[in-house]
C-alpha cells in the first residue's frame, strides 16, 4: 500500500475527531463560552464608570430594571421598576429587588410554615382576585371565611410596559399563576397530603429497585461476554495463528504469508472492537442506574414540601453535573467506536500491511488522549457556566494562569514537542521492541507526554519523552539473531562449519519455520580462535521479534547434531603449578610438551587436569 493511503486514513480519523470537537467548541459558543461577538468591548468613553455593579438576580435593559418573583425556589414572573443608576442615594425611588422581596414576603406569608400550623386560607375556597385602586390593578387573596382580603401586589405602568401588553392583561395572567401555585403550595402541607406524598416516594423507589435488579442483570451477561471475548484473545495469542508459529504445514507459505497474517491483524481488531462496543454498554448501564437512583432521590426529596429547597439546592445541583459528564462521556465513547469503525472500514477497502495498521493503532491511541483532555476540558467549562463561575474575567484570568504554567512547566512542554516528533518520525509503535538509552523493552503505551515499556523481567518502565534522545528499534520491518557457537579446539573446523551450516539451512527450509527465517547467508565463518576453542558465527536475518525462539530452535537441533558427530564445545584450559614442596622440578613443565619431569624410574607422571565448565 502506498504511503499516501495511509495518510488518507488518518487524516479521515482527525477530521471526525476534530470535527466532533468543533461543533462541541461552537456549541460551548452558545452555552459555556461567550463567542466574539458576545464580548463586551470597552467603551472610548465612559460616562457611567462610577455606575454600582446590580444586585444579584436584576437584569437592566435601558431604564428598566427587572426581577424574579419566586415561590419555593420556582420562578412566576418577573416584575419591572425604573432603573436606579445609584442606589447609595434613592430618594423617592423604589429598587426593583425591594419591590420584589416586598411581593415574596407578602406571598409566603399565606403558606403554612408546618403541617402542625393552620393556613390562614382555605385551600378549597382561596381565590386571587384582581381590583383596580388609583387606575393600578392590585391582586388580592382571599377565601370563603376570610374577613379582610390581603394584598399581594400592584401592576404598574412599568410592568406593563416591560411585558408588552396592558396592565388590565397582566393582572389577569398574573393572578392565575399566583392563584394556582398558592393553592398547591397550601394543600401540599395539609396533614392528609402526608400519606399521598409517602405512598408515591415508596413507589419511586420500588421501581426503582426493580430496574436497578434489570440493569444489573444485563450487566452481569455483558460481564459475562467481556470474559468471553478477552478469554478468546488470550487463546489467540497462546495458540499464535499459522503464519506465525512452527509446527503447521502450509502450501506456498512464503507467497501467502502478508495475507495471513493481515487477516489475522483485522481478526484482531474486529474482537478489540467488539470488545469496545461491550464496555460502552457496561459504561451506559452503569449511567442509566446512577441516573435512575438521581432523580429518585430528587423526586423523593421534592415531593414534600418541607425538603423541596434541599433538592433544588443540593440534588438539582449535582444531577446537572451527572448529565454533563454523562453527555461528555458518551461522546467521548461514540468517537473513539466511530474511530475505529472507520479505520476498519477503510482497512477492507486497502490494503493494509500489518506495520502500517500498527501504526494507525499507535496514533489512534495518541488521539484518543488528546480527544480526551479536549473533551473533558469542554464539559468542565460548561459546567462552570451553568453555576455561574465563568465569566469574561475568568477567562482573561484562566489565559494569565496558564502563561504562567507554560513558563513553569517547560518540561511538559518538551514532552509534547518530542511525543509529536517521535510520531511524525515513526521512530517506534507500540508492540516494538526497542532500547532507549540503557532501558529495553516493548513499548506498552505512547503518547504525547511519556513512553511505557515492559522490561523483559516484567518491569513497566515509564520515560518522558524529553528524555529520550537515543532509540534502539530491533524490530522494525525485521530482526536478527546474531548466533555464536564455540567448539572445542581440536575439532575439525570444516566439519563443524558444514554441520552448522547444513543445520541453519534445513532449519529455514523446513515448513514449520520458514516463515520466520528470511535468510542465513548474511555472515557465517570461524569469529575467533582462543584458548577455549573455535568460536563459530552466524547471522539469521528474522521476522520482527523472532530472533530469540530461531537462535532457542538452533541450539537444540545443533547440540543433537554435535552429539552424533562426537563434536565437543569449547572448554576453558587452565595452567596448573605445582607445589615446589612436592617436586620443584615441574615448575617448567606445561601441558603439550614433549619433555618428562626427570625422576629416579625415569618414567612420565601423569600431568594433573582441570577444567572448567564452559556454556557457550
């Protein structure tokens, strides 16, 4: 496959990637970030900078300043009052959050404060009715029983004005909302509501108990069919396909071996990817009962009156935040299972070689950790929006912090900078074997930030990626086991070198192991004579990582060769110096010479031998 398929294929997972994250950041434009035209620009001049910042809760349109009325922590209406420019000196004018606490006051004082204390109205007779006194509409609430009615509000010019219709008109509506919500509000605290209100919390949460029992089921069967498909990795990797251990026979191996191997990459992935879908149904079960028992315990706590306020503030409160990081996660499940999916698509449709799928899965893994901190990264800020933290301020405050960072934390930078140039160099992948400084390894996990390899002792060893300036890959594309066999020194050279050499090469001819030697003729040859013996060197030019079983498979066919041939391995000599005590004249005597120590029987003791256990 050329180079540039490759490239159309990841540029294809960027571009999904990214554009889910664009339409995340132009939505943030509408609900969590401000956008450029949103910002407020700093006047040239300007007349009212003294001008007092407004009381929470007031919004100023021109000259008229507005404010929630709120019953039990829910929102009527608003109501509207001229705008007081200085509220430090107020004169004849009336502040629109006065009026409003005023209306609040007036309206909470018609609601029971206990079920134990009486209502100063009857819920089955209270009634708001609407008079006109002085040309303003006043609203009154009144019942059958109640001798004096009470005053709650007045529609001003003002609120008309704001509303957009006539004070006659917004009386009539207001005095529906407030008529209907105080009624509620008074027979919820009747003592005969209690038993209505605990019937349907026990209700809630009974079913909710059943569903949760539901979920969990289906938990268990998708547990069950994760170890299922781990349980097949694991036989797939013990059981290595045929491509790629001895011991099966094939036809036309060679011709065959980069399909069948690619088949078995794509079988490989097609069981990670099944693997992918099962946890993102474990992760969505898992939501759907934290979600289930959420709003549970919400509803439960809103249905009585006397913990409505605690729900809002303290229940509402963390549900939003559930939801976003809920949200948040599903889009970071779907991209990563859409990432995949495309890459597997278009895998079917090229031709891909098993490298070049290593690397797509080695930068996906990349992209998938930076997708996540973006992600993330957004939903955060949306949820500082919604509890009202972020701000214009924030940010330009936020952009200073992170100057600052930057300058401090130069190292992570350099981490960054040399992760991307290991990626776009494809210096290794992960499931290379590589030697970085004095560290070996396979690498387990890459990203921008750091490289994890397994050491062969089972070590997980963890470098910056600043710190990596020299890199060892011994199996990119191919590997090689550099062979070296010592034998002893009075064996004939030439019949030692015809056994190894016959042995490597029925070795790379047999079926069962051809495809993982691709030659032995590279070096081969007598590397060193020394007092040991005749060191024998050979090269075999490997598939990647199957250096080690070739050389392990040599050795034994080599050492069952030698024993039939009466070959020995090389033995270490050693020079042994009597004693002068026990006879001074074989202190000049060493091995191999013809002389004999001169001794009254003239016959030749025999010279003492050591030796030493050699593994070659």
């Amino acid at each position: 496959m050329e180079k540039g398929s490759l490239n159309v294929i990841l540029t294809r997972c960027l571009l999904l990637t990214g554009a889910v994250l664009l339409a995340l950041l132009l939505m943030g434009g509408n609900g969590a970030l401000p956008s450029h035209a949103q910002l407020p620009l700093p006047p040239l001049t300007s007349p009212d900078s003294n001008r007092q910042p407004l009381p929470p809760g007031v919004e100023r349109q021109g000259t008229i300043e507005t404010a929630a009325i709120t019953l039990e922590e829910q929102t009527l209406f608003r109501i509207a009052s001229p705008t007081v420019f200085d509220r430090s000196n107020l004169g004849q004018q009336i502040p629109v959050e006065v009026r409003a606490k005023q209306i609040e006051s007036n309206l909470q004082r018609l609601i029971p404060a206990s079920r134990s204390e009486s209502a100063p109205f009857d819920p089955a007779s209270f009634a708001v009715r609407v008079e006109t006194v002085n040309g303003f509409p006043v609203l009154y609430a009144e019942d059958a029983q109640a001798s004096t009615p009470r005053p709650l509000l007045t529609v001003t010019d003002t609120d008309a004005q704001y509303h957009g219709i006539s004070k006659a008109q917004l009386a009539e509506d207001w005095r529906d909302i407030i008529e209907t919500d105080l009624r509620q509000a008074i027979e919820r605290r009747q003592p005969e509501a209690l038993r209505q209100q605990i019937l349907t919390v026990v209700r809630v949460l009974g079913a909710s108990l059943v569903a949760t029992l539901l979920l969990g089921v289906c938990s268990l069967g998708l547990e069950q069919r994760k170890r299922y498909l781990h349980k097949r990795q694991r036989a797939k990797a013990q059981t290595q396909p045929q491509e790629a251990r001895p011991g099966f026979s094939s036809v036309n191996n060679e011709a065959n071996r980069p399909h069948r191997l690619l088949r078995n990459v794509k079988l490989n992935l097609g069981l990670q990817r099944r693997l992918q879908i099962v946890r993102f149904f474990q992760w969505l079960l898992f939501w759907c009962i934290l979600f289930i028992w959420a709003f549970s315990l919400a509803y439960s706590l809103y249905t009585f009156p006397e913990t409505r306020l605690f729900a809002r503030k303290l229940v509402v409160t963390p549900i939003l935040l559930l939801i976003t990081f809920f949200v948040i996660g599903l889009l970071n499940q779907l991209i990563d299972i859409s990432v995949e999916k495309v890459i597997q698509q278009l895998s079917k449709e090229r031709e891909l070689s098993a490298g070049e799928l290593q690397r797509i899965t080695t930068i996906a893994r990349v992209v998938e950790g930076m997708k996540r901190v973006l992600v993330y990264t957004i939903g955060v800020l949306w949820v500082l929006q919604w509890l009202g933290f972020l701000s214009v301020s924030v940010l330009a405050l936020g952009t200073v912090v992170a100057l600052v960072i930057s300058f401090a934390a130069q190292n992570l930078l350099r981490d960054l900078v040399n992760g991307l140039l290991i990626l776009m160099e494809d210096q290794y992948r992960i499931g290379d074997l590589v030697i970085i400084d004095d560290k070996s390894g396979i690498i387990e996990n890459l990203n921008l930030r750091i490289t994890q390899l397994r050491s062969p002792a089972g070590h997980l060893i963890t470098l910056p990626n600043s710190s990596i300036v020299r890199v060892e890959n011994l199996s990119r594309f191919w590997s090689r086991s550099d062979f070296r066999i010592e034998v002893a020194y009075d064996t004939d050279v030439d019949l030692a070198l015809k056994l190894v050499r016959d042995t490597a090469d029925e070795m790379a001819e047999d079926p069962d192991w051809q495809d993982w030697i691709l030659d032995t003729h590279e070096l081969f040859g007598v590397d060193q004579l020394s007092h040991t013996g005749i060191l024998i060197r050979i090269w075999i030019k490997t598939a990647p990582l199957k250096q080690w079983p070739v050389a392990m498979e040599l050795r034994r066919r080599l050492k069952k060769t030698f024993d039939r041939q009466g070959i020995k391995i090389g033995i270490p000599q050693q020079i042994w110096m009597p004693n002068q005590a026990e006879n001074s004249s074989n202190v000049d005597l060493l091995p191999g010479n013809d002389m004999a120590p001169d001794s009254g029987d003239n016959s030749q003791k025999p010279w003492p031998k050591t030796s030493t256990k050699h593994t070659p």
